[in-house]
C-alpha cells in the first residue's frame, strides 16, 4: 500500500541521516497522500541504514494504523505530524529534526530573525523561525504546541528539542530542514562576530516584495 510515497519517505530520512540533520535513530518523517488523506511515516527507533520502505508505517489523521507491514510502531511523535496536517491542509510532507545549530537555539528558546534573504522562501509570516513552546515528546502537549507556530511559519523550532520543516512536497520539506540548520549557523555567527549585538533582519513585508525580475525575457 503506498509504495511509492513509502520508498519516498525512507529516502527522504536517510539523507536527512547522512548529511547530519538528524543521528542515532532521532527525528521522524511523513508524506501525506493526496488522494486517500493517509499518512506514511517512519517507524520508531530503527537506525535509518536498516530501515527499508517495508517498515513504514501508515496511518489516517485519527492515528488509527492502516498498515504496518514488519509490525513496527509508528514514531512516537505521530501526534504532532497528524496535528500539522490537520492544521494545513496544504502541508504534504512534514521533515522534524535534530539538526545540533538550530536544536541548540531550541534549547534556549530563542527564535532565528529573517536576517538573509533566502528565508523569504520558507514561508515566514513573522520574518523569523518561532520557537513552539515545550511539551514533552509524543504527547498531545507537544502536538498542541506545534498548532499556532505552524500557522505562521513553514520552519519552527520546538523548544529543548528540535526542528520541524513542512511544504506541500516532500524534497522541498527536506530543502527546508536544511536551510533552518543553514540559517541557525549563519546567525550564531553572526552573533559571535557582532559581539552578540543583534544581526540586521528583514521586515515582513521586504520579504514579501520578492518577486522574478522583469528585466529577464523569458522565451
């Protein structure tokens, strides 16, 4: 069942693995189907170099499990991906990490401002990567937490935990946990050669006047 967005989801976790968003089992992914509203996700605490499209699970939005092929449980964070997809309904893919830069701004709970312009692409409403306030892993407290940052940002931060990145596709959910670690490690640079005086950020509103040249004839 799904075998494609199966196969889809183990790739998208291993390369969050190899290139370090995420290290000894930690993080979890998911995709939403577009045409039945179930949910692939990976299993919980299996080292990504053994896991295989057999071991995703599925699951519908009440968390109700579909189909688990090898018997392995859904992560046990499910109830947060289930509540941002309930939240978004364009949201069809949802990447959460431990990326050590941006995890660390989670720990002390401190939002990273819109100071490059990239971040006019992640979906930022507030010019900044807000922090969701902390609730302990695989409760409803840290799926609730998720509901109103979620609505204002495609890249959070949960707080002494982690990161979380959503799109409508999955390869672009992937891209977006990359530049929030990308992101973290520019301001805490930023911070550390400024002396810890606060980098220059974008408004919102600069951030939303972004658009393709006119200049550059298209054929």
């Amino acid at each position: 069942m799904l075998e494609e967005l199966k196969k889809e989801v183990v790739k998208i976790a291993k390369e969050a693995d190899q290139s370090g968003l995420c290290k000894h089992k930690s993080g979890n992914f998911s995709i939403r189907d577009k045409e039945t509203g179930y949910v692939v996700v990976t299993p919980a605490a299996v080292d990504r170099a053994e896991l295989t499209y057999h071991d995703i699970c599925v699951v519908d939005l009440d968390a109700n499990v579909i189909e688990a092929v090898t018997d392995l449980k859904p992560t046990s964070e499910l109830l947060m991906h289930l509540e941002i997809y309930k939240t978004r309904e364009d949201v069809g893919a949802v990447v959460h990490t431990h990326s050590r830069i941006a995890t660390s701004f989670a720990v002390v709970n401190k939002p990273i401002p819109a100071i490059i312009y990239e971040c006019a692409t992640l979906g930022l409403k507030d010019a900044m990567i807000p922090v969701a306030p902390y609730g302990r892993p695989g409760t409803r407290e840290l799926s609730n937490s998720v509901i109103e940052p979620i609505k204002r940002s495609d890249c959070i931060l949960l707080e002494a935990h982690g990161a979380v990145a959503v799109d409508s596709e999955p390869k672009n959910a992937l891209l977006k946990a990359h530049y929030i670690e990308e992101l973290a490690e520019v301001y805490y640079r930023a911070l550390v050669i400024g002396g810890g005086k606060e980098p220059r950020a974008f408004a919102p509103e600069e951030l939303e006047r972004w658009e393709y040249p006119s200049e550059i004839k298209l054929k």
